[in-house]
C-alpha cells in the first residue's frame, strides 16, 4: 500500500465504510458521529444560539464582517514575504535557498497549490476553528520537507499523549481513522487554554454572530414580502371581503418587481394613501446591526473601519492610521510569531542557525512617502547603503560600482568620508 493510498484512500479498501458518512466527509469537512456519548456531547456543546440560529464557522462567513475580518487576517500572512534565513556568524545573515523549507514556503508547498493560497487556507482554517493541520510529507532526495498537504480541522484529533508528546488522528473520506505522529503534522495553534489545542474565535462570538444572522434573515424576509410599507392605504368605506382579495392580489402583483419596478401603484374605490414613519422597531434593528458588527470586530481583532465600519473610527487610536498601526501591532503581529514560531518548530528543526521570518516591512509597500522616508533616514545614518535601498526595491545595483558605500552618521566625530561596504553590516550607531 502507498503512502498516499494509506493516508488519503483509493482504489479498493477492506474496511467498509456507511454511504452516508463518507457522502458527509466528501463534501469538505463536518465530524463523523459514530457512538452514543459522540452524539450527547454535541448536543450539549452545539452550535444552536439563543437566538435560534445554528452557528457553524462556514455559516459564519455568510456575515459579511465576519468575511472581512477573516480575510483581512489571512491576506497579511498570505501576502507578506517569508523568508528563510541562515546565521552565518554573529552578525551576518544570509537566504537559506538551498534549505528544503525555503522551497516548501516560498515556491510549492503541495502539487496544487502556491505559498498564498496554502497560506492563507491554513490561516483561515485557525482563525475559524482554532487549528491549523498540514500533514509533512517527508522527501529522501530532498533530505528535508518534500510538500505540506493541508488537513481539513474537522477531519484532526488532536491527542497529548503519558509522555507529553503529541499524536494526530485524521478520518479519512470513507470514515478510516489513521493515526499520524508529532514529526508528522505542521501544527498551528492560535489562543489556547491548555496547550495543546486552540479554541477558536467563533465558538466565543456564537451569540453575537447568530444574532447577526437571524437580523439578515429578518431583514430579508422583510424585504421579500414587502412587509415594512412607507404608506398606509386608506378607503373611505368598509372593504368587503371580494375588495380585500382584489387588493391583496394587486399588491402581490405590484410588489413582483421585473418590469413593474418603479411604477405607479394604482388604486380603486376612491382609496387614498398616507405617509407612516420609520418605527422605532425598525430604528432597532438598524441600530442592533451596528451594534453587531462592532462586536464581531472586536472579537476577530479587526479595526471596525477594516470591515467597513467607519462611524467609530477613534476606537482603536485617533484616526485610521492609528487604527491600522493597532492592527499592525496587535494582531498581525500575533499571527506572523506564530508562524514564524512553528515553521521553525516543525519544519527546520534542531538547526538552530536557520530561521524563518516575515519581511515586516511590506506592510508600508502601499505607502510609498513613508517607505521612501524610511529609506532616506536609513541612508542618512549609515544603515542602509545605495545598493540596500534598491534591493528592497527589487533593483540590481548601482552600474558604476559606489552603491555599496555607507554615509556617516551626522552626529559622528571624526571622519567623514564615506565608508566603503565590506560585505559586513555597519555597527548600529550609538
């Protein structure tokens, strides 16, 4: 048996498996209940909201600020440069290109997939469920990873073992259970309260998002059936039962839409209409909406104005750049650590002179005035040189050969002719 064939199925299999759960595990994800304390388990911790809403981490990205702020979050780690580094001597830095890591994260992590996508489904995966899996595949002519092949959270079970060590078991498309080892699993684990497993966002914002969606689902119905007016309808007579009908069915008719969009509504029996005011339930549930998505921000670590919310826009600072530099320092922060952190644990190992690590400076590549006042400051004190500035820029260096010398730092005595790059970073100024 292959290993692919022993991990994801194929071809024939011994072990039977029921129609209907390998038609629920087929369709991308869900948990197979198999036993009667399964079923209690999930009855007692399930996702039904006090507002009777059933809350599950696809049916929360039907809310559309729980769709912002997830794909906020993901497209920081999907899009920043990760890079893979190696530690020459004390204060020399080199790529690790020949590392089997900087293959995996920066050019094809699977068969299928690019960095970004990986990324970011894993991310959104942790931000949703609390866990991110991908399986390591091991690779002999690499001598390292050969590929990461994401594991739906749903499908993982994550074990700690007597010995504190860790132990995975991934239900297969046909119900199959397969047991994989520590060594075995890329494991991403967001807040968690015992160490081992991350609770997810969604769990805690339940209420608040059911909340949220039985308002789109009121709001909607609503709208479909017509039912909050902006006039009231008025005849002068009692209508009898055959002009009530009539009525109705005109009304329907009107309120179908297509080609009687925008048109006149025309009445009979000497009827007339009147204006009828927002209620003040109606002011309610606009307000209540806010309200919720407000909430559903705070609880994903997104900015309000992030997500569209811009009435509030002093809550995390004053402006939206303060806002942003929160964000910033917050929560993207959190999550490129965490990457960083298991990469280097799971990935690359006992050698401890490589490392993975976020370029952080592509977060201000949108602004180019301070990128570029970052790069003239750095050139004034001597930190960057010429040819620095135009690799972070992504240019070949200078033709005439001068890219490379260093300025002195204006505060320093003594000379100040310009310093000629010896291959070595310059010591930080004092």
């Amino acid at each position: 048996m292959s290993f692919w064939t022993r991990i994801f199925g194929g071809g024939s299999t011994s072990a039977p498996a029921s129609q209907p759960r390998a038609a629920t595990q087929a369709i991308g994800g869900g948990v197979t209940i198999t036993t009667s304390q399964e079923f209690e388990e999930a009855l007692r911790t399930g996702s039904l909201t006090a507002s009777g809403m059933t809350v599950t981490p696809d049916k929360a990205m039907r809310v559309a600020a729980v769709y912002a702020a997830v794909r906020v979050r993901c497209g920081i780690v999907a899009n920043m440069p990760l890079h893979i580094k190696r530690r020459v001597d004390e204060r020399t830095r080199e790529d690790a290109a020949d590392h089997p890591a900087w293959t995996i994260l920066r050019r094809k992590p699977n068969r299928w997939q690019t960095p970004a996508q990986f990324k970011r489904m894993l991310q959104a995966h942790l931000i949703l469920r609390g866990n991110g899996y991908a399986m390591i595949v091991r690779s002999i002519a690499r001598g390292g990873v050969g590929e990461l092949i994401p594991l739906h959270p749903d499908r993982v079970e994550c074990k700690q073992n007597d010995d504190l060590s860790l132990s995975y078991v991934y239900t297969r498309k046909d119900g199959r259970k397969i047991t994989l080892k520590q060594s075995e699993v890329f494991h991403l684990v967001g807040l968690t309260l015992d160490g081992v497993h991350g609770v997810s966002a969604i769990t805690y914002a339940r209420e608040t998002i059911g909340l949220s969606l039985a308002m789109e689902e009121h709001g909607a119905t609503v709208f479909k059936n017509g039912a909050r007016v902006s006039v009231v309808l008025k005849h002068p007579a009692k209508l009898g039962k055959e002009g009530i009908e009539n009525l109705r069915a005109s009304l329907d008719e009107f309120r179908a839409g297509g080609e009687r969009e925008g048109k006149a509504l025309i009445l009979e029996e000497g009827m007339d209409t009147g204006p009828l005011a927002m209620t003040a339930e109606d002011a309610q549930w606009i307000e209540s909406r806010k309200f919720s998505r407000t909430d559903i921000a705070m609880f994903l670590g997104v900015p309000p104005h992030m997500i569209g919310d811009t009435e509030k826009n002093t809550s995390w600072g004053t402006g939206i750049e303060a806002q942003t530099q929160g964000f910033v320092t917050f929560s993207a922060e959190d999550d490129l650590t965490m990457w960083e952190e298991t990469i280097n644990r799971d990935l690359i190992g006992d050698d401890v002179n490589v490392y993975a690590r976020f370029n952080r400076a592509a977060l201000v590549r949108g602004d180019i005035k301070a990128r570029w006042e970052a790069y003239v400051k750095g050139r004034q004190w001597g930190i960057y040189s010429a040819d620095d500035v135009r690799a972070l820029e992504d240019m070949n260096p200078r033709s005439d050969g001068r890219g490379g010398e260093y300025a002195e730092p204006p505060n320093t005595a003594g000379n100040s002719e310009p310093k000629k790059d010896d291959g070595n970073e310059p010591t930080e100024a004092a």
